[in-house]
C-alpha cells in the first residue's frame, strides 16, 4: 500500500529536508513519486524562507532506482518512469543524504544532488545492464565526471556495489558520517549554505551548471535519445508481457 505522501517535507531554519517515503519499495521511482519530488522542489525553490534543500531516503535505502515492477506490470512505460530528470529546473543548492542503497535511477538521483553526505550504511551501483534498462539522466557524464571514466565503466560494465569508505576515496561523496549523524550533518551544512547570502550562492550554482552545461550538453542529447530508443525497443508492452517475471527477479536482485 502506497503512502499518503510520497515526499515528506519539512522546513526549519531556512533549510528545506526532502524525504522520499516509499520504504517498503526502497524509495523505488514510481512516476507518481518522481512528479511529487519535482513539484515539492520547485515548491521550495519558490519559496523565501528556503535557502538550501536537503534530499534524504526513508530507511533502509535512499533510492533503488525505477520501479520495475511497475515496468514489468505495464502499468507505466519507461518514459513515464524515466521522464526528462529528477529535479525541475532550481536555483538553489540540494545536498543528498544518502542513507542507504542508491542504485541505478537512484545514484543518477544522488549525482543530480549539488554534492552528496553519506550515512556509513550508504552503498552505490550502476545496475543499469545487469535490469536491462539505459540509463537517462546525465549518468554517463555525471558520473566520470566524479569519479573517473575507468572507475564509472567498472561500475556501469560490473553493476557491482561501493561501499561508502570507496565512494569518499572516489570521490562521489563528499563526506561519511554515522548513520545516526547523517541528517544532522547534511542538515548543519545547509545551514552553513543558507548563512551566506542567497543572491550569491544562487549566481555561483548557476556558472558551475553554465560551465557543466557547455561541455556536457551534447553528451546529454546523445545519452537521452540512445536511451530512449533502447527503452522504446527493448520495453514495449509485448515484450513486457513475456518478460515479466525476468524483469521483477532482476529489480529484486537489484539492490539485495
């Protein structure tokens, strides 16, 4: 049974703390849930008493990526469920608290994140070819851009897990952190964020994402239409009917 709200949001201090709430999906990316996180994004990005956004998963897991099963049953296509981002366009920083696995859609969420806080329960993997779906949200520039071009590949060509001490020598994370502390750290360094003024911040996030921009805008273009060409042909509804047990088995052992 689905939640009432699939994004809790609360506001303290001028800092907005964005919880994905499907736990008994590991924050599984249903189209409804991608929609409530866009709207509740651009909700806070308007507002005056929000400086900084904080984006965390409902125990155990941050995010295990699109909902399969949804796939699988046909009652949502691959661009319904992969759709052209996670976040609106926003002016204002979001720090990723990853508390826990962040799989295939769900690490393309996190590297959406400005930078990422991990809890020492956090694990990341590229599962991408192992479900047989493309990844289309900016991962294969994202993520080299993180950790390296031979460190993306082995995640992407093995679909094995890091570990939260790999992820901070990598550098996909910025910081880890106790389990226990990892809310309060992301949430003291937004705070940190939203003590310097807000016009300035805003102008620096927008020439860093100028600067990605120019060199990543092509790639992004050529990654969205392989992607959805991929998702079209391998994923049509047909296929899907024959498929879907296959597809469910795969989305299990996704994130175990």
């Amino acid at each position: 049974m689905e939640p009432d709200v699939l994004v809790l949001l609360d506001v303290t201090d001028n800092v907005a703390v964005l919880t994905l709430n499907r736990p008994d999906a590991r924050n599984a990316l249903s189209p409804e849930l991608i929609v409530r996180l866009q709207h509740t994004c651009a909700e806070c990005d308007a507002r005056d008493d929000v400086s900084a956004m904080v984006l965390i998963g409902s125990d155990p897991a941050f995010c295990g990526g699109i909902d399969l099963k949804r796939l699988a049953a046909g009652t949502s296509t691959a661009v319904e469920l992969i759709g052209d981002g996670p976040f609106p366009p926003h002016r204002k920083p979001i720090i990723g608290a990853i508390n826990g696995a962040a799989v295939t859609g769900g690490l393309e969420l996190a590297l959406a994140c400005d930078f990422l806080i991990a809890s020492d329960r956090a694990r990341f993997a590229d599962t991408h070819a192992r479900v047989g779906v493309m990844p289309g949200w900016g991962l294969t520039i994202a993520l080299p851009q993180a950790i390296g071009l031979r460190r993306a590949r082995q995640m992407s060509f093995t679909g094995n897990y890091v570990d939260a001490e790999t992820a901070l020598a990598w550098g996909l994370v910025n910081e880890v952190v106790p389990h226990e502390r990892l809310l309060e750290r992301a949430r003291q360094v937004a705070l940190d964020v939203a003590s310097v003024r807000s016009a300035c911040i805003q102008e620096i996030r927008s020439i860093y994402d100028d600067v990605a921009g120019r060199l990543g805008d092509d790639a992004r273009q050529v990654e969205t239409r392989r992607s959805r060409e991929w998702m079209r042909n391998q994923f049509d509804r047909a296929q899907l009917a024959n498929d879907r047990e296959d597809i469910v088995r795969r989305g299990r052992s996704q994130i175990s």
